[in-house]
C-alpha cells in the first residue's frame, strides 16, 4: 500500500532552517507530485509547494518563496523540503502528500504522518 | 493569490444532509477539492476534481460546483462525520493551489 513516511519532530531556534523529509513507497514514485503543507497549532490548512518527482521543477506559494526548497532523491523515493530563516510563526506541523492522478492540480490522496516543527529561543 | 471562503461551521441532526459551501473562482479549468480533518490526524480526501470520489469514500459525499461556489454534501450524517472540512483550489493560471478556511461539522 502506499506509504509517505516523514522525519520526526525539530526543535529550532529562530534565524535557523530545517529539514523535513518524506520516504515513499507502494507506488510509482515519478508519476506522482510531491506536495508539502503546513498546519500551525489550532490552524488550518496551508499550502506551501510542489516538486514534480519526473523533472524536478518545482512551484511555490508566494509566502515561501526564497525560504524553501524542495528536493528528491529518486534512488530512495525520498522527498526533502527545507524551510530556512526560521521565526515563531513558523511552528506547525509539516505534511507531505502525494497528488492522486498524474496531472496537475488533482487532489492529494496519500499523506504523510506529519512532522512537527516547533521554532523557540 | 486569492481567498477561499467557508462557513465556519454546519451543525445538522443525524440522518440529516450537511452542506459545505467553498467560495472562490471556480471554473475556467480551475479544480476543486475537498478533505475531512478529524483532531490530530492527517487530512483526509473525501471529493476530488469537483465531483469525484476517491475508493473507499461512501457515496454519502458528493460534491458539486457552480459559478463561484463549489459545494460538498454529505448525505445522512453520522457522528463519524464530525470533523473540520476544507476545501482546496488549485488555480490553473498559476499551478498552485490555496486552501478554503475551513468548516467544523457538528452533528447534534
């Protein structure tokens, strides 16, 4: 069956960057984007980014641009998202998911445990 | 990008039909999608591309859309049902996607 397998919690300190990542397995890891979402404590649903697994290209949202990357490695079906210049606003709990039919812009089908990322001095 | 707007919340009888509505702009190519978030996991997908169901979702959910308002029913609650209900659009201008600010479903 198909499984995203996340990283476990980090604690940071503000100004500092983390990394998530995201094992995947049961299904054909290129034919499917990567999406990344982030929910903070109490929060709803916030959408960060996606990494097309087949080429690498990658799009994100507004609010991360210049402070995420994402990335994969295709020998171990593992996606990497790395947020940098963290402050408090940016404790959450961190979701990768995967799309559920190989086009853009379909739903998110199959998500990861989720990491939580806790930013305190 | 854009706001996506959702009534904060729907409280319905059991056996009774729940109705979320998702504001934003639908259509033009643009898709919606809908997931049910119970406290302290995962969301989940329950209606993707506007109307279709992913395997293992019963047919209690449904989701249609029409101008700019896409909606998600559920048929016959449960209190299984309870949970916070988000709508996601995925903006085919710009291949990104924003999600609605969700609706806690009560079920009396």
């Amino acid at each position: 069956q198909v499984q995203l397998l996340q990283s476990g919690g980090e604690v940071k300190k503000p100004g500092a960057s983390v990394t998530v990542s995201c094992k995947t397995s049961g299904y054909t890891f290129s034919n499917h984007d990567i999406n990344w979402v982030r929910q903070a404590p109490g929060q709803g649903l916030e959408w960060m980014g996606w990494i097309s697994i087949y080429n690498g290209h990658t799009n994100y949202a507004q609010n991360f641009r210049g402070r995420v990357t994402m990335t994969t490695d295709t020998s171990t079906s593992t996606v990497y998202m790395e947020l940098r210049s963290l402050s408090s606003a940016d404790t959450a709990i961190y979701y990768c998911a995967k799309e559920i039919r190989a086009v853009s812009g379909t739903g998110f089908d199959s998500w990861g445990q989720g990491t939580l990322v806790t930013v305190s001095s | 990008s854009y706001a996506v707007t959702q009534p904060p919340s729907v409280s319905e009888a059991p056996g009774q039909t729940a109705t979320i509505t998702c504001a934003a702009e639908i259509g033009g190519g643009n898709r919606v999608h809908w997931y049910q978030q119970k406290p302290g996991q995962a969301p989940v997908l329950v209606v993707f591309d506007g109307t279709l169901r992913p395997s293992g979702i019963p047919d209690r959910f449904s989701g249609s859309d029409s101008g700019n308002t896409a909606t998600l029913t559920i048929s016959r609650v449960e209190a299984g049902d309870e949970a916070v209900y988000y709508c996601q659009v995925w903006d085919r201008d710009t291949d990104t996607f924003v999600f609605g600010t969700g609706t806690e479903v009560t079920v009396l």
